[in-house]
C-alpha cells in the first residue's frame, strides 16, 4: 500500500537517486528535459509514493510546457511525467497510482491539457492518445506514436507546434499552481 506525499516534501537528492534508477544517468539527454528546460515542476500537481517503510518507491512531476506555433503564439500545457518508480517496485501499482494523484489534482474549472512521452497501451487507459499530436514537433528525437495528449476538448489543440517548456507560468500567482 502507498502513502502519497507531496514531492517537494522529499529531499531532492533522494528524487534524483530514485530517477536515476528508473531511467539511468543519461536521463538529462532525453528529449523530455529538453521541453521542460528551465522551468520547475508544479508542486500541486507533483507527488512522491512512499512504500510500508516510507521508503521513497516512486514519483510523478508535472511540468508548465507549451506548444509554439507558426504565428509564435504559445499554447499552454501541462507534461506529465516522468513517472518513475524503483525497478524493483514496478508493476505494483505505484505508477497507476501516481498518475491518479497528479490527473485528479488538475483543476477541472481552470484544466490545460497535458501531455507526456509514453506508450499510449499504459497511458491510453488516462485518455492519453497521438491522435492530434501528429503536426508537433519536439526538440530532439522523439517517436510520434509516443508523443500522447489528453484534453477534454481536443479542438482547442493547435494542430502544429513546437513543445518547449511555458515561461509565462512563472507568473503564476501563489497557490495557483496547481492548474
């Protein structure tokens, strides 16, 4: 069972022990740092797994990015991810309940759409899909089946674009955080 706490109350270098056992120290080459270059995650949409020992087990970081277009006007988004769970943890159930935490903590009244890099048979069961991903680009190899989104009203979505990471979103206002 899973106790789920806030990810900023975990000390970061526990985070990047956890991170760099997911997905190795060549992490920081993917091109999912390079969308999210320069921005933090969202702290109210951002969430740490503690196993039966409190032991760190797994995490979720949300991130402002948006998806530039032609006209250069920038399309706000939320890109979920990475989930990260302890290799030796995973298939228990800490991802699902992770990506519950993060999507059920996005505001539905004020909710941008989000985004991840994934495989759409473990994501699509959250309404994730690349059915209107097929004109964006991101910066840096990626596989278009792999780019996912999720939004409520996929016509709002430009059909073209540049992902890279929302530097408006450091005008949020306190406590606004949690889109």
């Amino acid at each position: 069972m899973a106790t789920l706490v806030p990810l900023s109350a975990i000390d970061p270098a526990l985070i990047d022990a956890l991170l760099d056992a997911a997905f190795g120290a060549d992490r920081h080459a993917r091109t999912a740092y390079r969308i999210r270059a320069g921005v933090d995650w969202l702290p109210g949409l951002s969430f740490a797994a503690l196993d039966d020992n409190d032991c760190l087990t797994g995490t979720i970081q949300v991130w402002p990015v948006a998806l530039t277009d032609a006209m250069g006007r920038a399309h706000p988004l939320l890109m979920v991810g990475p989930v990260a769970v302890m290799p030796q943890r995973q298939g228990e159930g800490f991802g699902k309940a992770l990506m519950a935490a993060a999507l059920g903590a996005v505001d539905p009244a004020a909710a941008l759409p989000q985004v991840l890099i994934g495989d759409d048979s473990y994501y699509g069961r959250w309404g994730f899909s690349a059915a209107h991903t097929g004109g964006w680009r991101c910066p840096g190899p990626w596989d278009r089946a792999r780019l996912l989104a999720r939004c409520g009203n996929p016509a709002v979505l430009p059909r073209a674009g540049l992902l890279g990471p929302w530097t408006g979103a450091a005008n949020l206002a306190p406590g606004r955080d949690a889109l």
